[in-house]
C-alpha cells in the first residue's frame, strides 16, 4: 500500500468518460483560445462563488499578477503579505519590483496575524496580500477594515480555498480581488495550469479581460499592460466537468478532516482549527508535530508506505530571492513543526484507519 497526501490522478480516472468527451469536443471544435468552454467556466465559477465577475487565466500566480497590475502597482510599492505561503504568492511581489514587506501569522489559523499586520503598515503600503492558507478562511472582516482604514488595495490568495466560506460568503469576495489556482492538485482541479481571478466591480472586469490578454481592445490594439494569460480551451473544458463535482468533493475532504481530529485528538500534535463561522475546504489538512521529531516521522511513515508533504519550509523569507531581515516569530516556529497529512476525495475509509494507526503506532514508540 502507498497512500501520497495528494492524488490527483484517481480524481482524473474516475471522471475519465466525461473528461474525454468534453476534450474531443473542443478538438472538433475549432475554438482553442479562449472560445465557449472558458464562457462557460466563468459563469460557472461566478455562480459558485457568488461574484458578479470571473476571468479565467493561465494559473493561479498569473491571478495575483493580473490583480497587481489592474492595481496599477509601481516601482518599489510596498506589499503586505505572509511569509508562511506557496512561493506563487510572493514571486510576482518580486518579478514586479515591488517591495516585499512580510507579516507574521497567527498562531490559531496560520493566516495574517491582525496586530504584526497593522504594526508593518506604512505611507508607502499599497496593498495587502491575505492568504486563506490550505483552505481555511483568514481574519478577513478585521483585515478588509484595516485596507479600508489606510486606504489599501485587498488581494486575496484562494488559490487552496475554492469552496472556502466566511460568513456564509464565498471567500475572494471581501477583498477587490480573488485569486484561485487550479492546480491539478488543488479542490477544483485542472490536468495542467489554470487560474481564475474574480471581482464584484465592472470597470475592474474589463480591465482584466484586456491585462488577460496583451492589454487588447476588442480590435486587438494594446492600450494598456498587459500579458499572455489565457486559460487554454481544454483546462477549461475539464474543469467544467469537475466544477460540478466541487461541493461533493469539499463535503469529502471535511469527513476526512473529522476523521482524523477525532482519531488523532489524543495525540502529542496540534489538529487544525476552524475559524469560527468559516466553512474550511481543507485543501491541505496540516498538524503540528515536535520539530525534533518531524524527520524521524516523516521517514518512519514512509516506510509504512505513506507519504507525507510539507507546506511550506523553508519560509519565503528566509529563502534567498526573497530574503528579508523582518522578524516572523510565528512563521519560523511552525515552520520547523509543519506536516501535511493525506487528504483527498478518494481516499477510502480503511487507507484512514490505515494512516491514523500508523501515527497512533509511531508515538507509542515515541513517548
């Protein structure tokens, strides 16, 4: 038996007819760039979502980029962002020349920690980048005040929160921008790259509909910046097949999170937290182990034929293209502590007695 914590292809080959007959139709449709299936799947993800604009892009970093440059970001802006998230979110900071000021997290969610974030803020803070980290929403209301308060642009990273909720509401909704990944690993997934950027105002849809692609107008003359980010027809497609799976998905990743809190609650490990009235998708279900014991765990499971991931280490900033000197006491903490246990729709009843017996086992052996 080996159990990986994602798995991507047994989602694919379930679906494998309909995946099919959706990729044969784009092939004779002779529509391969942005025709109906990319209409299609913006209305989709709108309707999902509950926003009143989508535009689907090449991937999920080319979602934060395009929300930058609608931004109307220049040289040397400052940024507000974790440390503790995928590279994506931090690269386009970089390729962009803008500055990277890194905020430290909250303990409890891994998200932007509210009083570092208010701390850092300064006159030339532009915007904030809030992550919704393996799926679980962020302080959102409190940070959404604060971009309020100094005038800040909202970028949210959902790129692990599709179906994803606070309050009810559809996170990427609360900020100007929602940024989402469709990685082949993510909750709504593609067999390559694709990304979605959603909005609630018209003047900043259109303006994405041409930053999409070169900056065009509808007589293809580029008048503004703009870049190669199309969403290829047969991503599209795929997605439209999955999108209307997405809910069973989330409601299976939920079964396995509360299958693993109350098999593991006992255990020398700190178990995810839901925020209060926040509906966690569980992209990544993440525990906390001693840092001195990680390796030896990592390393005894698979052996038992389990594979394991960890999200994220090094921290961003702490790597060499985004070093910074800021202080992220918290980021550094989990840093060394975090990892991410199997978690996908597919995965069967006995695979989960197989992995939560297999934790019990090395912790007994552990004590």
């Amino acid at each position: 038996m080996e159990i990986n914590f994602a798995n991507p292809h047994k989602n694919n080959i379930f679906l494998i007819k309909k995946i099919k007959k959706k990729i044969n139709n784009v092939i004779y449709s002779n529509k391969y760039i942005l025709g109906d299936e990319n209409q299609i799947l913006q209305k989709k993800i709108e309707a999902y979502t509950g926003s009143k604009y989508a535009v689907t892009l090449n991937s999920g970093t080319d979602a934060i980029l395009c929300s930058l440059i609608a931004s109307n970001m220049k040289h040397n802006d400052e940024i507000l962002v974790p440390s503790h998230t995928a590279t994506a979110t931090i690269s386009v900071l970089k390729l962009l020349n803008l500055k990277i000021k890194f905020v430290d997290i909250d303990l409890s969610d891994y998200n932007l920690d509210i009083k570092d974030l208010q701390k850092k803020i300064t006159k030339k803070s532009k915007a904030i980048i809030a992550v919704h980290i393996y799926g679980n929403p962020s302080n959102i209301i409190k940070i959404k005040k604060i971009a309020n308060k100094f005038k800040l642009i909202l970028i949210e990273d959902c790129a692990q929160a599709m179906g994803t909720k606070f309050l009810n509401k559809h996170v990427g909704n609360f900020g100007d921008f929602g940024c989402f990944s469709f990685f082949p690993t993510k909750n709504l997934s593609a067999i390559g790259d694709a990304g979605a950027v959603i909005v609630n105002k018209k003047n900043l849809y259109h303006k994405l509909l041409k930053i999409r692609q070169y900056g065009w107008n509808k007589k293809r003359a580029s008048v503004i910046t703009g870049i190669n980010s199309r969403c290829d027809e047969l991503q599209a497609a795929i997605l439209n097949v999955k999108i209307d799976n997405l809910d069973k998905y989330i409601f299976k990743r939920r079964k396995i999170a509360d299958f693993y809190n109350k098999s593991l609650a006992n255990l020398p490990i700190v178990l995810p937290k839901e925020r209060k009235k926040g509906k966690h998708s569980y992209h990544l279900y993440v525990i906390r182990i001693y840092a001195n014991l990680r390796k030896k765990f990592m390393v005894y499971m698979k052996k038992q034929g389990i594979n394991l991931g960890i999200h994220y280490y090094p921290p961003n900033h702490k790597m060499k293209s985004f070093k910074s000197n800021n202080t992220l006491k918290n980021t550094d903490f989990i840093s060394k502590q975090i990892v991410s246990l199997p978690i996908y729709p597919e995965l069967k009843l006995k695979e989960l007695v197989y992995i939560t017996s297999r934790i019990k086992s090395f912790f007994k052996k552990n004590k």
